[in-house]
C-alpha cells in the first residue's frame, strides 16, 4: 500500500475517531442536549457568530505565532490546523492544541520543536498579562489592575529568558524573531481574542438576567482564561469553574450563575465545533478519498 494511500486512510480514521468522541462526550454529559434545546435561537446564532469570529482570530494567532520562529501557513491549512488544535483542546487532557500543531510543524516544515515552544511561551505570556489586567478592573480592588499587569509581565520575562537560554543550550542554531512589528501583531490578535471572550462571556450572563458592567465581564473573563494554565482536563471543565467561583469578590457574579454560564457556554462551543467538524470533513476528508479512488 503506498504512503498517499496509508495516509488517506489515516485521515479518514481520524476523523471517525473525532466523531466517535464527540458521541461519548454527549452520552456523558446528557444535559449539554438539554441546554441547546432552551437556548433562545437568536441567541444561539449570536454566539455561533462570535466563536466564528474567534476562529478566524485564532488563524491569525497562530499565524502571528509562527512568525516568530518560521513562515506563516497558507489559509487552507491554517484553517485546517486550527480546526484540529481546537478539537484537540477541547477532548483531550493538558490543552493538546499547541502539541499538535507543534507536532505538525515539525514534520512537515522541520520547525524545531523548542522553537514553536518558545513562540508559544511568547504568546502565553501577552495571554496571562493581558487576563490579570481585567481580572482586578472591574472590581472594588481595580487599583490592583496595574500592578497585577506589572507583576505577571515580570514573571512572564523571567521565565520566557529562562526558557530562550534553556532552548539555545539544546539548539544553538535557535532563530527568533522577536521584532516589534511581531510582537504587536500578537499583542493586538491577543487582545483581540481576549475581548471576543468577554463578549461570549457577557451574552451568555445577560441571556440568564445577570447583567453586569462591561468592567464587572472583563473581570469574570480574566478569571476564566486563569484556568488555561492549570487546565488537566478536556476543555478545563471544572477548572474554569473553580477559577471564577474563587475570584467571586473580583466580578461579583454567583456560583448559580457561574454553572449557569459555564454549561451554555460548554454547549454552544460543542455545536460549534460539530460545525468545525463538518468543514473539516468538507475540506479534508474529500480530497483524501479522491486520492484513494485515483490510486485504485
């Protein structure tokens, strides 16, 4: 059998896999089924229109990423790998997303591993400075705001010279570019992805009457994007929770509302990767079982 053909069929069994996790993900949580069904629809297309334009902040994260280590990919294959790092993230432990595209990159662009790394530590690091920020602004405590930016940005430096220094020991032919039209094209998408978040976030408290200030959802974002760091399980269930049931002072929303939020939010993201899903098939899958039937 030929590596095309070994290669088509591999495609065509990862996404069945794919599916098959998107059946036992549902079987277990039966009440993601019942969310979607009282969900106002006008809602429902307001949220799926954000996480669209979330997508397409992603690619350009990713992209923006790449940049710092290498050349940025082709839009079908951004869309592609972004669809398959979202997927992986949400099933499988330890935010996977990055390890895949890692993975990718590697083998098919020869991008050294600790490179695309560090270029993600980079990324982490506007991430984290930019969550602790909002995290105090919308509260009585928003005096904190700057020097918690202050203290995260000093903490992110540390470790991302520790990591530059660890990473050109093991390959001294490390090449970065961390210029300053890189870095604020990732400052800018992270930003931007950070405020698309806080929109989500503020659509799905006011559709359950919990309305708030623009600050008060900031804050409730911030704590929610805490909980990417320590995140062990499939899409941080239970760790975004506890994120923003202990910063309940800090955004001032209750912990029925929190569960409230948080199961909405779980279930529309699923529907939207169900989408992912079907592009993906659309995309991919197609062209490989045109490669079969030309092969036979």
């Amino acid at each position: 059998m030929s590596k095309r053909k070994i290669r088509a069929y591999a495609a065509v069994g990862l996404l069945l896999v794919i599916l098959a996790l998107f059946g036992y993900y549902i079987q277990g949580h039966p009440a993601v089924i019942h969310a979607l069904r009282n969900i106002n629809p006008w809602l429902l297309i307001a949220l799926i229109a954000c996480y669209g334009f979330m997508l397409v902040v992603w690619m350009g994260l990713y992209n923006a990423t790449l940049r710092l280590c290498g050349e940025p990919l082709k839009k079908k294959e951004n869309l592609l790998l972004t669809i398959y790092s979202t997927l992986a993230n949400f099933f499988l432990p330890l935010q996977s997303g990055p390890g895949v595209r890692a993975a990718y990159l590697k083998k098919k662009y020869k991008v050294p591993i600790s490179s695309y790394i560090f270029a993600s530590l980079v990324y982490y690091g506007i991430y984290a400075v930019i969550s602790a920020g909002l995290l105090f602004i919308g509260s009585s405590y928003w005096w904190l705001a700057v020097p918690a930016t202050l203290m995260t940005a000093a903490v992110s430096l540390f470790v991302l010279t520790f990591a530059k220094k660890h990473f050109e020991k093991k390959n001294p032919n490390l090449k970065l570019d961390l210029s300053r039209a890189n870095l604020t094209r990732l400052l800018l998408l992270t930003l931007a992805q950070v405020l698309t978040q806080a929109l989500i976030y503020g659509i799905e408290l006011h559709t359950l009457n919990m309305h708030g200030t623009i600050r008060r959802y900031l804050s409730y974002t911030g704590a929610a994007n805490f909980a990417l760091f320590v995140a062990l399980t499939p899409g941080a269930i239970g760790f975004r929770e506890a994120f923003l049931e202990f910063s309940r002072q800090l955004h001032g929303f209750s912990t029925a509302s929190i569960l409230a939020a948080s199961l909405i939010d779980r279930s529309v993201f699923l529907l939207f990767l169900g989408i992912l899903f079907i592009i993906m098939l659309s995309t991919h899958a197609h062209s490989k079982y045109k490669t079969i039937l030309k092969s036979e």
